[in-house]
C-alpha cells in the first residue's frame, strides 16, 4: 500500500470535507480546460475516489460544473457585500483589496466560473448568468444605499446597465492579471475603483 493510500485509509473525510474536496479539485481542472474537455473520471482519480462515489455527490457533469459555479459565486458575494451605513466611496478600495485577494488565492475557482459562459451547455450558462445577476443585484443595493449616491436602476435606467459594463469590465481586468500582467494590485484596486466611479458618474 502506498503513503497516499495509508493517508486515505487513516483519514475519512466528512461528508462535507469530501465535497470541498471534489470541488476544489474540480474548479482546478475546470479553469485549465473547457468545460467538454474535464472528465469525470479525471475528477474521481485525482480525489482518489470511485466514480460511483462522485456520482452520489454530483449526479451528472452539469451539476458538479454547476456547483463549482454556485460555490465560486457564493465566496465572492460574502468577499464583496457592502456594510450598511458607510459610502460606498470610502469602503470600495477595502472591498476591492478583498476581492483581488480572492482572486490571488482561489485562481482555479475565479477562472472556472467565468468559463461557465463559455460552456456549450445552456443550463450551466444559465448558472453563470444568475450568479452574475447576483453580483449585480448586490451592488445596486449598495449604491442605492448610499446617502451620497442614492441612486437606483428604476430611477436611473442606465445605472444597471453602467454597474453590469463594469462587472464584465473588472473580470476582464483581473483575468489579464492573472495571466501575468506587470500591473501591482495596488494598481488593479485603482484601475478598478475608478471605473466603477467613472461609470456610475451622473
């Protein structure tokens, strides 16, 4: 018996140890290759599972790639939710600090949730896209919120649309970084924090 598989014996996993696991593990091979390129059984070796065990966590590749995106999803809304009652101004740098710190860390899971846009499967798109919503819904919150800004989308129209432009803006902005941009992110936190002020400008 080999060290990994003394390792494995010695140790069992929770039921949700095991699924943090698989997900990780999934968000890494997920962010290197197209979606109809990552097999489960890939998965299931590099975890040092059975199949059927993956399959009794995830039933099919669509939900173990939607769950990826919905996990990946939920860590950003926790990183990047606004505290009540201070400007969006004077914590948005913080907030973007938080966030670019997500990004350095979970690189894996940041790049496969936004390839899930470019997955040929419409229901793992349809995932994406309301994970996105979310993004934006929360923001809108934010800047409705704010006493020096006050500003909604049912007022203002163009506001969602100012607030959506930046989202795709600022993942464009830190894929880039990722892949080895000279920029600091000191320098992405800016770059990022004065779009966003720039586009929701009256």
């Amino acid at each position: 018996m080999s060290g990994n598989q003394r390792e494995r014996v010695r140790r069992r996993l929770s039921t949700e140890e095991r699924r943090e696991q698989l997900l990780s593990v999934g968000a890494r091979l997920f962010s290197e290759s197209p979606y109809d390129e990552v097999w489960i059984e890939q998965v299931a070796e590099i975890a040092g599972v059975s199949r059927g065990l993956l399959y009794h966590y995830f039933p099919t590749k669509r939900d173990f790639f939607a769950a990826v995106v919905e996990r990946e999803s939920k860590r950003m809304l926790r990183m990047t939710a606004a505290v009540p009652g201070i400007p969006v101004r004077e914590q948005l740098g913080a907030g973007l600090d938080t966030f670019l710190g997500y990004v350095e860390q979970h690189a894996h899971g940041f790049r496969a949730f936004h390839r899930a846009d470019a997955a040929g499967d419409q229901a793992v798109r349809k995932v994406y896209q309301q994970a996105l919503a979310a993004q934006e819904r929360q923001i809108l919150a934010a800047l409705a919120a704010d006493p020096e800004i006050g500003r909604t989308p049912e007022g203002e129209p163009e506001l969602r649309i100012a607030v959506r432009g930046w989202l795709a803006f600022t993942t464009a902005v830190c894929l880039e970084w990722l892949r080895g941009s000279e920029l600091s992110r000191e320098q992405v936190r800016d770059l990022c924090a004065r779009a966003l002020l720039g586009a929701i400008a009256p």
